[in-house]
C-alpha cells in the first residue's frame, strides 16, 4: 500500500497533468480566459498537493505554509472560471475575497499553534467548502444551460467535498491524535475522491467546453439558416418586382401608344376642323347676311382650340414631360414663337393680348413645342381670370444677370387666393375666382415643368388683386 506522503505527492502530479492536457485540447477552441483560470488552477492544486507530499525534504516554509496557500488558491481559480462559463463577470474578486480570508486564518494557526489538529481542520474545511464552491456552480451549469458535462463535474466534486468532510469530522473526534499523514479509511476515502475528482473534474470542464462550442455552432447554424431564409425572401421580392415592373413597363409602353393613337387620330382632326370654321368664318366675313352665321362659328371655333389646347397639355404631361428621352433644344426665332402662341388663342379674344417686344434677342435657344405650350397656358390663364374687358400684355425683355430672356405675362384680374400660394404649381392646383369653370389644374404645373426642363423656373413676380398680376417666364441662355 502507497504511504499517504507518497500518495499526496502522486495526487499532486495527477493534478498537474491533466490541466496541462486540458489546456492542450481547449486553448483554441473555447474562451481563452475560462480555460486559463480552469487549467491554472488545477496546475496549482497539483502543486500545492505535491509540495504537502514533499514534506520533510522541502522546507517547513514552502510544504506547509505556500503548499496550503496554493490549495486554497486553486478553488479560488476555478471557481472563476466557472463563474466565468455562466456569465458572471466578478467571479475572480469574490473567489479571491474567500481565498485572502482562508488564506490568514491558516498563516496564524501556523504561527500560533504548535497542534496539527487546528491546521488540519481548517484545511478539510476549506478543501471541503472550494469543493461543495465548484459542485454548486457545475450544478448550476447544468441546470441552466443543459451541460451534462457539468453534471458529472458536479458529482465529482460533491464526492470530494464528502471525503473532506468525513476526514474532517474524524480529525475533530480525534482532536488530540490528529497525524497530517494518516492511513485510515477516511485518508483512503479522501485519495479516491481526490483522484476520481481530479478525473472527472477535468474531463467535465472539457466536456463544458465542447458543448458550449457546439451550443455557437448550432446558433451559428440557426443564424446562417434565418439569413438564408431572409436571403431567399429577398430573391423572390426581387423577382416579383420585377415582374411588376415589367408589367408596369408594358402598360406605359400602352399608354403612351394609346397616347400617340390620340395624338394623331384626335389632335389633328380637331385642328383641321378649326382651320376649316376660321376659312369659313373669313369668307362669311365678306357676306353682309352672314354675321350670325359667322358668329355661330366663332363660338364652335373657340370651343374645338379649347379642347385642343386641353388635349395638348394632357399629352404634354403623359408623354412629353414624363418622358425619359432628352428634350432637343434648336435656335428659335422669338417673333415666330409669339405669333404661333397668338394664333392658338380664339380669335373672340385674341385681340386682348398686345406684345411689348424690347427685349434686343432675336432668336433663344429652347424647345419651341413646349414653350409655345407654356406660354399659351400662361395667356389663356391670364384671359380667363381677368376681367372680359380688360387687356393681357406680353412682354419680352432680356436678362443680364443671369443672362437669359424674361417674358412677363401681365393682367388685372382679381390674382391668386394666399391659400393656393404655397401650391401654385403643383397638379391639380385651380383658383376659385376664375371666369369660367372648369379645367384640370394642369395648365401652370406644365408652365412650371416645361421651364425646369430648359433650366429656368416660372414665378409669380406681381399679385395685387385688379392691378397688375405678373406671371414670369425666366428662359436662360449661354454665351456663343
């Protein structure tokens, strides 16, 4: 049979090599600073129990007082990192409070007491308390997180603190025969537990650690697999998108077919219809029996370049304005724009409107199509809100700063409401005080998206109700 001092000494070496071998296996694979106060602390139990085994070949000094030290250290070290393993973050501080505590009640025994007795106890009790410390933690492990490892670290440890308790007791009971090296069952005890503790111990912490590392692994998995499922979603959103963008697609490319069928079968009947009642009207003219007549078709005239100029500016909006093709912009012959703007306004009162023409330019460089359209909805808005009686001027006059043209179009009617300001231009947008009813609130929005597209802007420069009502077109040019 092995004598006690041998067997502490070989315990103690037991202790030594399976951290080592703990460490090996888990330094890469599981928290770093876990698996270093685990291995650490068994390290230094394997010590200190090999130093008690070294007892009257070490000095007194170093197998009594540093070997119990380091024991009592080690509970303190692992507890920690276990703590450490459940999320707690202060294990260390509270460990080490426990250690430094145990640690002085033992150096004054040593120093005051010339008995084994009190020493002895107070080591079986302080191995039994680190012991019962790390058998609750485990357990608390296992019930919180499932670790069966942590279960079998429990027992392994309960046992231990068992075994210290029996040596304990036995050691009190026999208080004045206390030997530190005793061979009696309790001693026996103490060594299995010891050995199957320092087994099983370290085999559950590698345990711990592997299913924590398969716990993130899993969780890993079941992330990868949400952001797959995501991903997939995201896929087939996309797809369906795009299948209504096509379709979206495809019903424009309708609609502005249809716009087109409009454009040509609508625009240019009714344009010619007009041409026809305003040569009819001319030749009536010359009849003296004909005023009625004639004035009958005024008023049919009046009604078809009506429709026409609406026609022309649902179009403008649908096809030309939201179009995505550039606008093509030429050299323009500024008199020729005014007179095609005056010809599409009826002649029942085109004589309202007079050009004031100072402006030097000759020619501006635009979009002839659409500034005929803006400026026309500008004078048509001008005639239909002032007074039947009252006179629309256009003037045209040059800019400097910034360099450009400016066409005012100016009336007396009553101007706009303060509450339509802020949404002058926007579409849909109608004033209340208008002469006739009617329209679409379309005509200033186009007048303002026409003048963006050339880079300009359209502004309400005058608003005093029956004097002056000042609409500006601001059209920039460059330099040759």
């Amino acid at each position: 049979m092995l004598h006690p001092q041998t067997a502490f000494f070989l315990a103690g070496l037991l202790y030594i090599a399976l951290p080592l071998t703990a460490w090996s296996i888990l330094r890469r694979r599981h928290n770093g600073r876990a698996v270093t106060l685990w291995c650490l602390g068994g390290g230094v139990f394997g010590i200190g129990t090999a130093l008690i085994g070294m007892r009257g070949t070490a000095p007194a000094w170093l197998s009594f007082a540093v070997a119990n030290l380091m024991v009592f250290g080690s509970y303190a070290l692992r507890s920690a990192s276990l703590r450490r393993e459940l999320g707690q973050s202060d294990g260390l501080r509270v460990s080490g409070a426990a250690w430094l505590s145990v640690s002085v009640l033992y150096l004054m025994l040593l120093t005051i007491s010339p008995l084994d007795a009190p020493r002895v106890v107070l080591s079986s009790a302080a191995n039994m308390g680190g012991a019962l410390s790390l058998s609750w933690l485990a357990w608390k492990l296992f019930r919180i997180k499932g670790y069966r490892s942590a279960a079998m670290l429990s027992v392994a440890y309960g046992l231990f603190a068992m075994s210290m308790l029996m040596r304990g007791v036995v050691n009190v009971v026999n208080w004045q025969k206390v030997v530190v090296f005793s061979s009696g069952p309790e001693f026996v005890f103490a060594f299995i537990a010891a050995l199957i503790a320092a087994l099983y111990g370290n085999l559950g912490y590698i345990g711990i650690a592997l299913e924590s590392a398969r716990e993130v692994e899993l969780a890993r998995a079941t992330e990868l697999s949400r952001e797959q499922e995501k991903r997939e979603q995201i896929e087939l959103h996309s797809r369906e998108l795009s299948v209504l963008l096509d379709e979206r697609t495809q019903l424009l490319a309708h609609r502005e077919e249809m716009l087109g069928v409009m454009a040509h079968e609508v625009r240019q009947p009714l344009n010619n219809a007009s041409a026809a009642l305003q040569s009819a009207a001319a030749v009536l003219a010359r009849v003296h029996d004909g005023q009625e007549a004639m004035l009958r078709l005024n008023r049919a005239n009046a009604v078809l370049m009506q429709v026409s100029a609406s026609i022309d500016n649902v179009l403008a909006d649908a096809v030309l304005l939201d179009g995505g093709e550039a606008m093509v912009r030429q050299e323009t012959d500024i008199d020729t724009l005014l007179a095609l703007v005056l010809a599409d306004i009826s002649p029942e009162v085109r004589h309202r409107v007079h050009v004031e023409r100072p402006a030097a330019a000759r020619t501006a460089d635009m979009n002839a199509s659409l500034m005929r359209l803006a400026l026309r909805n500008l004078i048509v808005n001008a005639l239909v809100y002032s007074p039947a009686d009252a006179d629309v001027i256009v003037r045209v006059s040059d800019s400097d700063n910034p360099l450009g043209l400016n066409i005012d179009v100016c009336d007396r009617g009553p101007g706009f409401e303060p509450t339509v300001l802020d949404k002058l231009f926007t579409r849909g947008t109608r004033g209340t005080r208008a002469a006739q009813p009617g329209g679409h609130g379309l005509g200033l929005h186009i007048v303002q998206r026409v003048m963006h597209m050339h880079g300009g802007s359209a502004q309400l420069v005058q608003n005093l109700p029956g004097e002056a009502v000042v609409m500006r077109l601001v059209l920039p040019q460059t330099e040759a």
